[in-house]
C-alpha cells in the first residue's frame, strides 16, 4: 500500500490534483484536472476513486491545498485547524473570486476524511520578506492596518524557482534574479539572493500585467470615471477580471497561443501591449533590485512561447542581456549568449511539487 499525498488547487470551475509518494523528497504518482467544483462530500470519494484506478491502493498520509491569499497574518504554510481555518475564511473579501472555493475543497476533505491532515499553502506567503515600504500604498495608515497593502501572488511558483535556482546558475541564485510567471495570469518578481523583494501583483492579482482576461495596472481614476457612469461594483468586476487583458483588446480571446497566430491589428495591439508592460516592469524591478543578473521565464507562456522570450529578451538589451535565438527556438533552458552580462533562462515552474514538500514537512 503507498503512503500518498494529496495535492488539490481547487478553482471556480475546476480542481487540479496530483498524488505524490509520501517520500522525503515527494514523487509524483499521477495528476488529473476535474472539470468541477469540489463542492460536496461525494468529490473526494471520485477523487480517492480516481486515485485509486492510476495508483492502486492507498494510504492517504496527509492533504496540501493551494490558498489564494494568506493575508499579514500567514508567512508560512500552516498544518489547518478550527482556529486558522476561521481566519483563511476571513481572508475571503480580499480575494472573493478565489478565496471561497480554496476553503470548500478543505471543508469537503475535512468531512469526508476527517482523520487526515491537512496543509494550507498560500500564494502570498513568499512575499512576506518583502521591506515595508515595498508593500505600502500611499493610503491613510488607519487602510494599512485594516490589511490594505500590496501582498503579491504565484508565490508558490516564485518560490519553487527559487529553491531550483541554486543547482542551475550560482550566480542567480545568490545575485539579483527576475522571474517572469507568464500565463493565464502574469506576474513579475524581484529576487535578492533568492528572496522576493518586489512584485508586480498588489493588493489583488488584478494588478501589474495585462493578462488572458484581466485588466493589469490601471489608473484607478478610470474605475472612479466608470462608477460616475453608473457601472456598480459587480458590472466592474467582472469587466477588470472576465472581460479585460489581452482579451478585451484583441476583442477575440484571452489565450496568447490563439492570439499568436492572428493578423489583426488588434490582436497584434494585445500581443504588442502585453510585451511592452513586461519591459517596462522589468526596468523598474530592476531599480528595486539596484541592478540584474539573471532572468527567468516561466509558466505556460514563458515556458512555451518562444516568440514572446524573443521579444522581451531582445527589449531587454539595455539592461546587458545577449539573447541566443538557437537554443530558444531549440527549447534549451540557457537562452542567453555566453558573453551575456546578464543571463536568461526557462524554467518550468511546479507548484503541486512546492505543496508536497510543506505538506510532507509539516506533516513530519
């Protein structure tokens, strides 16, 4: 019989899962994605089903879950009870399109193996080492201590790079480092010696880059202007979540490899638009940083797109970065020249893997 881990990202229309063998160094055993809310206690009885039929039997050692938002008050993965369970539920009106259905998944776990731990792993918490003022908006102080602040988030990403980095480039790991999380949803994060020290996300993950459906940085003098015009706040909602980013321009879809293959000047305005505020975010993480040494691309788009590396590598040059079209159209993960002052490198992301290791530390 294996002694498993569970790892479940539950979202609002579907929940991704993978099975890791309970090992010092989790294994992978299989993944799947369900096309539905894990909503009721007969869920987890198909997942367990499901684990089953790709594994054989087994031993459910222990549950991590990936929760959108931590807050202040969670730096670090947390082994859930009753007590910090209440507080990730509080969190929910931070982020009110993600937050609810994290804590679903743990309820529905909870009632249907109520034996098994469980572990909280939150995408805010890597950028909790980030300095104070990095954090701030220029708000009254009473918004900052009602939990105003910027958080940023695909802190588990972030922070799987940055435990990988050491093996596969020294002088990253323990220099100056951005990764670019290029996807669905888009971030950028500053790393001094591994440790996040800016981002591109705030408050919400609705800020920094435009990305498949959301809007990125945008003057909130336009929401005032919006509001004015009668849009109440679930018409702006869904306009800056559902409607926006390379979406709402192109006027035809959100997925970049869709948008790739188009001609259209719109479509060829969303790609351009998305491009530009990546280099114009890259110069001012770069500033938070006091200089570069390194860049990594990730996620679906920064490991997948090579005419999206080319571009921002090729914008980059000012910055010292030789870019090597061979061996990015060759899918090598050095994409920078030898010569080059500052390095750029793909590397794919594993959030599922960054669960199962809290989850397996926690649990021993």
């Amino acid at each position: 019989m294996t002694r498993a881990l569970l790892v479940l990202n539950a979202g609002s229309s579907s929940v991704k899962l993978s099975v890791f063998a309970n090992e010092d160094e989790p294994r992978m055993l299989a993944r799947t994605k369900l096309d539905e809310r894990l909503d009721h206690a007969g869920a987890i009885d198909r997942v367990l089903a499901w684990c089953r039929g790709a594994i054989g039997e087994l031993e459910l050692a222990a549950v991590g879950h990936r929760v959108v938002h931590g807050g202040a008050r969670f730096s670090e993965p947390v082994l859930i009870d009753d007590s910090n369970l209440a507080d990730m539920r509080a969190l929910g009106v931070l982020a009110p399109l993600h937050q609810p259905h994290n804590i679903e998944a743990i309820k529905v776990v909870t009632k249907a193996a109520p034996g098994v731990p469980q572990v909280a792993c939150f995408d805010t918490a890597f950028h909790r080492t980030q300095p104070h003022v990095a954090q701030s908006f220029a708000l009254p102080r009473r918004y900052a201590d009602e939990g105003i602040l910027r958080y940023g988030f695909h802190g588990l990403s972030y922070e799987y790079i940055a435990s990988v980095l050491p093996k596969l480039d020294a002088r990253a790991a323990a220099g100056r480092t951005i990764v670019l999380h290029l996807g669905n949803g888009a971030s950028m994060c500053a790393l001094a010696a591994c440790t996040s020290v800016a981002t591109t996300m705030g408050f919400t993950a609705l800020d920094g880059l435009p990305m498949g459906t959301r809007c990125g940085a945008i003057d909130p003098g336009v929401l005032l202007h919006l509001m004015r015009r009668g849009m109440d706040v679930a018409a702006l909602e869904k306009l800056l979540y559902e409607q926006s980013g390379l979406l709402g321009v192109s006027g035809a879809t959100g997925d970049m490899r869709e948008l790739s293959a188009r001609t259209d000047a719109a479509s060829v305005e969303a790609v351009d638009l998305f491009v530009y505020r990546i280099g114009r975010e890259l110069g001012s993480l770069t500033a938070s940083l006091g200089g570069l040494d390194a860049i990594v691309f990730t996620g679906g788009i920064g490991e997948n797109d090579a005419r999206i590396r080319e571009r921002v590598c090729k914008a980059a040059s000012w910055l010292g970065l030789e870019f090597d079209p061979e061996p990015n159209i060759a899918g090598v993960p050095k994409i920078s020249t030898a010569s080059s002052r500052v390095s750029a490198r793909v590397i794919p992301t594993n959030e599922e893997l960054m669960i199962a290791r809290h989850t397996r530390r926690l649990l021993s």
